[in-house]
C-alpha cells in the first residue's frame, strides 16, 4: 500500500519533526497532499521543506497553516518554487505570521514559472490591502493559473487550461485499494485511517 495522504494537523511536531517529515519527502514519490497545520513550524522547518521541495516531484499539497514560518520561511518557498523541480499546486500558508517582506518575497515567484495553482495566505499581518497591492502587482501583466487567497480577497485570474485537471476526491469516496489515507489528529476525538 501507498500512502497519498498524510495529516499531521494539531501535533505540536515543531522544526525537529518538520526537519524528520522533510527529509523523508525528498526521496518520496507517492506522497501527494502533506497537511500539518498549527505544528508549531518555524522558518527553520520551512528552510528544511525548502530542500525537499526542490527534490520531490510527486508532492502537489502542502499545507501549513497556523505555524509560525514568518518572512524567512515564506523565502524558502518562493526559492523551492522557484529553483526547484517541484510540481506543487497548492501551498496553505494561513495564520502563518507572515508580514510585508514575506508577502513581497511570495510574489516574486510569479515572475518565474511555477505549478502553483492556488496560494492560501489569509489571516498574515501584511493585511489584505497591503498584500493585494502586493500580489496586483505581480500577477499584473502574467497568464497565471494562481489564485491568492488573502482572506476574502482571491486574486489571480483563471487561465484556460490545455489539461483537464481530475476533480478533487469528494469527503467520502473510496480511495484504491492501493492507496491509503492517513489523518492523525491530537486535539479532536476522532483518529482515523482509511485503507
């Protein structure tokens, strides 16, 4: 069996099991949606998932949302992105403590070629009307597929795609019998595990 789907969200794994996930991601070529949200990851796990993005070509989800990676963690992606082999589609970086340099950094990717489809950026402390100038700016002119979510704003306009991209799996239908979906949570009753 594969593993497709990991969650990890709620579970206070830090740098050091951020840094532990990352190094294993970089060699993974099954493992397409990473979700580890309010894990108490500063830019130091962003740093270490910024190496492993620019190793791994099968990851196509990250999400991140309610750690702490800031302005230098928000550089590491944009560099991962940007110098990377990587065909990530959708990065969640809500509530992440991200201010102006960080958002400024964030832009710049769309200046360059990247698989990114959708940014989720709300709840940083850029604001919503200092980040739409900011991502205005750089979509400005670009054919991206990227929308940018920056609360209710979404930016980005939807480009015609040559691929038909498969529908998202709904909540309760059967994965293969190959796969197998993990969801691992502290602060809720339910832990579950779909095979």
């Amino acid at each position: 069996m594969t593993v497709i789907t990991l969650s990890l969200n709620n579970n206070q794994i830090g740098d050091k099991g951020a840094a532990s996930l990352a190094s294993a991601l970089g060699d993974n070529a099954r493992l397409k949606h990473l979700e580890l949200g309010s894990n108490i990851i500063g830019h130091v796990g962003a740093e270490c998932f910024e190496n492993a993005l620019k190793q791994n070509d099968a990851l196509e989800t990250l999400v991140l949302d309610g750690n702490n990676i800031g302005d230098e963690g928000a550089a590491c992606f944009t560099a991962a992105l940007i110098m990377g082999s990587s065909h990530l589609k959708r990065l969640d970086l809500r509530r992440n403590g991200i201010g102006i340099d960080g958002a400024k950094s964030l832009a710049e990717m769309f200046s360059r070629k990247n698989s990114l489809t959708e940014l989720r950026l709300d709840d940083n402390i850029f604001g919503i009307n200092e980040g739409r100038k900011i991502f205005d700016a750089a979509l400005e002119g670009i054919a991206s597929n990227c929308k940018v979510q920056l609360g209710k704003d979404r930016l980005g306009k939807k480009v015609a795609s040559k691929h038909h991209e498969k529908a998202p799996r709904r909540e309760n239908e059967m994965l293969p019998r190959t796969s197998l979906e993990l969801s691992l949570q502290t602060k809720t009753k339910t832990q579950s595990g779909r095979i």
